[in-house]
C-alpha cells in the first residue's frame, strides 16, 4: 500500500500561537478532571443506594457541605439517623424528619469501602483540579494585555465560587487579556470565555469580518447548492469546543430578562428548541466578535433603541401594504377613563 505525501491533500486547520495551544491543553485536561470526579460522585451515589439511604435523592448536591459533612460521619462509624441529620446545614429545603428517613438504611461493609474509595478519588480529583488552575492562572499571566484591559472592572463584584468553577479570578484575566468585559453578556460565564481564548486566542483579526468567524463555527445556515437550486441550508455539524460552548450559553438564555433572552423565547415559539438554540448562539458568537474587534462594552440600550428602529420600520411596510391595497390604517386611541 502506498501512501501519498501531499500538501494539497491536506485541509487548512486553524492552530493558535503556542501560549494559546499551552492553554488549551490544560483546558481541556481540566475538563477531563471535572468528569472523572463526577464519575467517583455517581459511583458515592450508587454506594448509598445499594445501603438504602436515600440522602442524595433529599439533598441537591452530595458533595456539598451538607452532604461530605454526613457522608464522612457514616464513614466515621455513625449510624444513628438523628445524629447524622444533625450536620445537615439548616437551609437546606428539606424537612428535618425526610432527611432522618433518608439516613436509614443498610450499612454493609462492602458498599461502605466503596463510598469510601470513591470518596477518596473524589477528593483527589478536586486537588488536581486547584493544581491546575494554579497552572492556568500562571499561564494566562504571561498573556500580553490589550487595550482598557488594565483598568479595573466597573461594579464587578466577586460572587461566591460555584461547583467546579476556578480556584482564581478567571473574570478579571480574561478583561486583561481581551481588553472587554465579555461575563457582562448575558449566558456569557467566565468558563464560557475562557473556552473561547483557549480555542482562538485574543485576538479575531485572521478572520476577515463576522461572517467569516461564525462559518467557522458553523454556526451558521449552509448553502449545498446544485444546478442553481438550494438542496440543504442546515447547518453543518461540527466538532468545535467553543460552538458546543456556545450552543450551551445559548440553552441559559431560556429565563433571562434581558434582549437576548426574550430573543431566545421568541426563536424558540417560531422554530423550536433546536433552531432557536443555533440561532441565540449565532447572535451571541456576532456580539462576541464585535465586543473583542473594537474593545468596547457590553451595552444593553444599543438592543432597546435597535427594537424601536424595527418597530418603526414595520409600521412603515404595514402603511405601503395597506395603501396598495385601498385601505388607509388608523391608530388606535387609548379609551377614556370615566369618572
């Protein structure tokens, strides 16, 4: 068998610098530990299931205090109910007599060596994960900054750290290192935009303009074309980390108050679900070009006075539609109140 070595066999691939390809590789190690310890967090559920206990059904996350704090008193030698029930945090949402049933069960010394051995793996996940972000947060240091990226982030408060979140300010690195406050878009977190620095750096200008950066996303319509007819326009499938980042930022969009989210909703009545979600993450990926070519702000206002526009100009096509058809349209007045 022969093996043709040819460049023109070979189809362009976009590789970043190697300070972005260093990043990248740590990224997706990280994503690699944030599964592995999920699966040690099923194998603890398993565990208490296989003994009875029903506290990871009572309690939303097993792995919170709540739940290490009667996970580790069970390990421990405790087994009365009520006593275990007692180092349930009090806001928990459950009733104290549901948490005491769910902590009744069968302790058998096998299930018990395994929540033990899975409970350890857990741990030992959740250390390499705080290693690697020590090792991110070194090298998105060393990361140029760009232009309004040194001044600090306006009303920017640090919240509490949620679940599998960064062990460091990855908000602040990434206003460094982009010159923009990409967080302050809505479905936009601080995973979602370092997903997109990993992928293709900080800086857009290999793409020659917005249309060129969401083809390369696929996330936009296709055009399979033959004899001047258009056979298919769906999008094309794909592999990318960051369309899947953004199809996901799109998915939160479904309860926000903002343009975007009321954007979503009204993609998702006409279209459906799927379409609705390739479309918010089409728009979002135009708003995250914009935002990183021209260093500039989030602004909400600018989709408010956009709205009024379009408003304007369908009640301009309304009145052409309705003259050439012999009818002239007549605003409606507000109904008087009486008295």
């Amino acid at each position: 068998m022969q093996y043709l070595h040819s460049v023109g066999l070979l189809r362009g691939s976009f590789r970043p610098e190697a300070a972005i390809c260093a990043l990248r590789a740590l990224s997706r190690h990280r994503s690699n530990l944030v599964e592995a310890a999920a699966v040690h967090v099923q194998h603890m559920q398993k565990a208490l299931t296989q003994m009875n206990l029903q506290i990871h059904h009572v309690l939303s996350d097993i792995t919170g205090k709540s739940g290490l704090a009667i996970v580790d008193a069970i390990l421990g030698g405790k087994r009365d109910p009520e006593q275990l029930a007692r180092l349930a945090d009090g806001r928990i949402h459950a009733e104290r007599k549901t948490v005491i049933k769910s902590l009744v069960g069968n302790y058998r010394s096998e299930h018990l060596f395994t929540l033990r051995q899975s409970l350890e793996a857990y741990r030992h996940y959740q250390k390499m994960l705080v290693d690697c972000d020590r090792e991110i947060e070194q090298r998105m240091s060393q990361l140029p900054n760009q232009p309004n990226g040194g001044q600090p982030l306006q009303g920017n408060k640090r919240s509490k750290r949620r679940k599998n979140q960064f062990h460091f300010d990855m908000g602040k690195e990434l206003y460094r290192v982009l010159g923009t406050d990409l967080t302050a878009v809505p479905g936009l977190s601080a995973l979602t935009v370092h997903t997109l620095v990993t992928e293709i750096g900080t800086d857009l200008r290999r793409f020659p303009n917005v249309a060129a950066f969401t083809s390369w996303l696929t996330l936009c319509p296709g055009s399979k074309k033959s004899g001047g007819k258009v056979l298919s326009s769906k999008t094309r499938k794909s592999n990318s980390r960051l369309a899947a980042a953004l199809r996901l930022a799109a998915q939160t969009l479904h309860k926000s108050q903002s343009y975007l989210g009321a954007y979503y909703r009204r993609m998702r009545a006409r279209l459906g679900a799927p379409q609705a979600i390739t479309a918010a993450a089409h728009k979002l990926a135009r708003m995250v070009y914009h935002l990183i070519s021209t260093r500039t702000a989030y602004d909400e206002s600018v989709f408010a006075q956009e709205e009024q526009k379009q408003a304007i100009r369908h009640q301009h096509r309304l009145h052409k539609q309705a003259l050439a058809l012999g009818f002239q349209l007549v605003p409606l007045t507000p109904p008087e109140v009486v008295h």
